[in-house]
C-alpha cells in the first residue's frame, strides 16, 4: 500500500491511500476491511463509489480517501504519477 500526503496540495483530502487487489473479490474484500476498521473506530465512511465493477473503488474517509484498484487500472490512471509532488509512504499491511 501506499500513502499520499497530499494535505498541502489538496483541498480534497490530507491523505491519501492507495491499494490493489488482484480480482474483484480481492479488491471488494479490502474496502470491507477498511469499512470495518473505521466502524470498530466509531468512524464512518462519507461515500464509497465503484462497487460494481470493483476495478477501482474509492472510499471517502474524510480526510483521507482511500483508492483500491486492481492492477490494471491502477497502471492505467497512475495517481502515483498524477500527485507526484505528495509526499509518499509505502506500508504492508497484515
């Protein structure tokens, strides 16, 4: 995964996350997880889109959004390159 501080070039978030899934399924199931993170936060998501094709699903946090791709599009769209003045941080997650 990778995050984006994007705060002092954004007006739209402080940070964001970027992560890919290998399927559609897989992509589905880390948005469930982030869901499930914020909730047991007492967190919410504001609005999610791209659940139905699953290939990029953005989920508004607030402050932070996060984008879960599979790879292609991924590639494709390339907001590593596109917010190439954020700060970036690569993390694993377990």
């Amino acid at each position: 995964m990778l995050a984006l501080d994007v705060s002092g070039i954004s007006d739209v978030a402080d940070v964001f996350i970027i992560a890919s899934g290998n399927s559609r399924q897989q992509a589905l199931a880390i948005i469930g997880a982030i869901e499930e993170g914020l909730r047991s936060r007492g967190e919410r998501s504001y609005h999610i889109e791209g659940y139905e094709n699953a290939t990029w699903i953005l989920l508004d946090a607030g402050d932070i959004v996060v984008h879960v791709f599979q790879p292609e599009t991924r590639e494709y769209y390339g907001l590593e390159r596109l917010w190439a003045d954020a700060v970036a941080f690569e993390f694993d997650v377990e």
